[in-house]
C-alpha cells in the first residue's frame, strides 16, 4: 500500500517519498533540525526511551495484521520499533526532511513521506487500523477519516514531570487533548509510564537539540532526567 498521490512527488535516494508542497511551508526548513534529529536519535540509542517505548508498544497492542500511521514520526523510532517487534505494516509521515531521512535510512521496511499532516494526510479514508501521535501534533478530523471504524488512535504526550530536572514542572496535559479529540473520539485507556536515566554532558547537551520546550539555565554537566508520558488510547466514535 502507498500513500494517496494528487500531485507531483520526489522519492529520495534514501526512499523516502517527499509530498510537501511550497504552501505547507511556514519556514524554509521546517520541523526538526539535523541537530535535533541527531540528538534525539543518540539518546535513543542510550537505550534511555526504552521503557518509553515498551509502554507504547503495550498499549498499542501492535500485530502483523495491523496497519499503522505514525503522525509526526520524527526519526522513526518508535513506528520503526514497533514494526520491527510486531510486523505490522507501518507509516511515517513527519514535515521534516532530515527526520524522514534518517528514518528511512534506518528502518526500510516502513513507508516514510515527507508530509504536512497539519494540513492533510496524505492517504485515503479508513487506511488505518493504528494511528499514533507521539509527542507530536494532534490533527483530530484527520486522524479520524484515515483510521477504520474499528481502529484506535495512540497519543502520547509529555506528563508534567517530564525533563523536571531540566525545565521544571509542567501542565497536565490529559483533560485537554481529550478535549481535543471529544468530538472523534472516546477515551479506551489511559496510563502514565516514567523513566530516570543519569545521564552524561554530552546526552543532557543532545536534550537541548532534541527538543523544543525552554529549559532552565543552570543545568548540570551531567545529571539524573526524569523521561515521563502521559499515554491515552482512544476509540473512534
């Protein structure tokens, strides 16, 4: 299966394919850098998200038969460990072209399309049995036109404790992206999965690349982070 193609598409060396179009622009190279794709993708390797992604992967009860979209996929981590632990057919479309490199380069076996999924999805209605949202953003109506009627949508976000050490506390964010998403749909099943990894200067430094929230100014060389998500399985309606 391949993505909806209306217009005209690049695919790269590396195999991905590059759907967005000038007007999807809001800056000449939007979404992560090469800085934060690097970053986030070290800390990764660390094995620091790990527990992150178990808690994903538990909750999205992934198998070979299932169909999954990763919105604002990033680097491909989690979509690509996730096809890889399960062999589900998997899909990443992310707006930034060096993440959507990087994820091809790295986990072949998935479909990855440089898209602006703010905008559109670019597949056709009812093509998912999974979509997922981790930390990325959340587009409600089309998450619900591309997911089948017995499918499930994943949304994960940051809890308030997440990065602590780094930033201090943050909002809860549950009620209100179940707000966001009332109107399609209906809370199945929520948890909150945390982690604590001592981390080196050069990791914490790779924090500051990797993510986009403001971080405090006095910051240890080296330290303990507290990773922590607030993870929301929904059903459509």
């Amino acid at each position: 299966m391949t993505c909806e193609r209306g217009h005209s598409f690049d695919v790269a060396r590396s195999g991905y394919v590059n759907l967005l179009q000038p007007q999807d622009k809001k800056s000449k190279q939007p979404g992560d850098t090469v800085a934060a794709v690097s970053g986030r993708r070290r800390l990764h390797e660390l094995g620091v998200t790990g527990p992150l992604f178990s808690a994903i992967a538990e909750m999205a009860g992934a198998s070979a038969e299932d169909v999954v979209l990763d919105a604002g996929c990033g680097e491909g981590f989690y979509l690509g460990s996730l096809a890889a632990a399960s062999g589900c057919e998997g899909h990443g479309v992310d707006i930034s072209i060096p993440a959507v490199d990087a994820a091809a380069r790295k986990y072949p076996n998935c479909e990855w399309i440089v898209a602006n999924a703010d905008r559109a999805i670019p597949y056709a209605g009812s093509t998912f049995s999974l979509v997922m949202s981790i930390t990325a953003r959340m587009n409600a109506p089309e998450f619900r036109r591309v997911v089948r009627a017995d499918g499930r949508l994943l949304v994960a976000i940051p809890a308030p404790d997440d990065l602590a050490e780094l930033r201090g506390d943050g909002r809860d964010r549950v009620e209100r992206t179940i707000e966001t998403f009332g109107a399609e749909f209906v809370v199945a099943e929520q948890r909150r999965v945390t982690t604590r990894a001592d981390l080196d200067a050069a990791a914490v430094e790779d924090i500051r690349h990797a993510i986009y929230r403001p971080l405090q100014a006095n910051i240890a060389a080296a330290m303990q982070v507290t990773f922590s998500l607030d993870l929301l399985l929904f059903r459509p309606k």
